[in-house]
C-alpha cells in the first residue's frame, strides 16, 4: 500500500503469480475540513485514516487471495478476526483473578 496527497495505490500478489493493482483517489480529512490540521485534533485523525486505509488495504488482499477459491469474506468475519485480538486483553483481565 501507498499513499500520496492526493491518490492511495495497493498492490497484491495473486496466488497464480500475477500483480493486482487498485488506485483510487484519496482525500484527507484534513485536507477537507482546515479544524482538524489543529494539533490536539491532528493526531488522532490522523491515526484512524491510518487504521482505516490500512484496514480497507488487509480487505483487498484477503478478496485478491480468496477470489481464486470462489469465496469472499462478509464484514462480519473480517470484524471477527480483527476484533479478537484486540478484545483478548479485555476478556482474559475479566476472568483472571487479580493477584
């Protein structure tokens, strides 16, 4: 994945060997909305465009390597497998005794 100002490109492996190619153009939050390049703003939406770029980025890679196998993934299990890493600390500081 890369990104510019102005366009976001992802490239992907296929298992056959070939190279699957997605460009599409880009537009900042901050770009769109001058409030947000404020510093205490700037950080944190900065941070969830890079979450959800990269995300969207993971999504279009495990489409490209299923799609040989005639499957796709719904939203429901690409939220589970990237939801149950992040909610296991959570789960295990709930059922584990303090010592």
């Amino acid at each position: 994945m890369m990104r510019s100002p102005q366009a976001l490109a992802i490239a992907v492996r296929l298992p056959n060997g070939e190279v699957l190619l997605k460009d599409e153009p880009y537009s900042s939050l901050t770009a769109r909305y001058p409030l947000l390049k404020r510093p205490f703003f700037r950080g944190p939406v900065i941070l969830i465009e890079a979450l959800v770029t990269g995300i969207r980025a993971l999504s279009f890679s495990a489409q490209a390597a299923l799609e040989e196998e005639e499957t796709s993934l719904g939203w429901g299990s690409i939220a589970l497998t990237m939801g149950g890493p992040f909610s296991w600390p959570f789960f295990s500081s709930a059922f584990c005794p303090t010592i």
